[in-house]
C-alpha cells in the first residue's frame, strides 16, 4: 500500500511542474467498421524527452 501512494505521490509532483515544465498526455481514438462489426481503439501516452509512456485500449 504505501508504494502506491508513494508513486501516486510522485506522479502528482510530476503532474503539477513542481520538477520542471508539466507533462500534457496526449490521447487518440479510432473506430472501425468492417464485416466483423465495429472496434474502438483508445491510446494515451506521456512523452518526455526520449522517454515515451504509453497505453492502449482496444475494444
């Protein structure tokens, strides 16, 4: 329990610029349609420099 809220704490300090400039996610959706029927994709990722975090949904 107190990793977790030591890395929520963490990422609250990065979130709100208080180590530097803020880091803004940026997301993107897709929906498809095909013979199968409809998809929807979701991404969301935080870049930093040449670190790159990203995670994908796809339903």
């Amino acid at each position: 329990m107190k990793s977790v809220l030591i890395v929520g704490a963490v990422l609250m300090l990065a979130a709100c610029g208080v180590d530097g400039e803020p880091i803004y996610p940026t997301a993107s959706s897709a929906v498809t349609l095909s013979n199968h029927g409809v998809s929807v994709g979701t991404n969301v990722a935080l870049n930093q420099g040449p670190l790159s975090v990203s995670l994908g949904l796809g339903l």
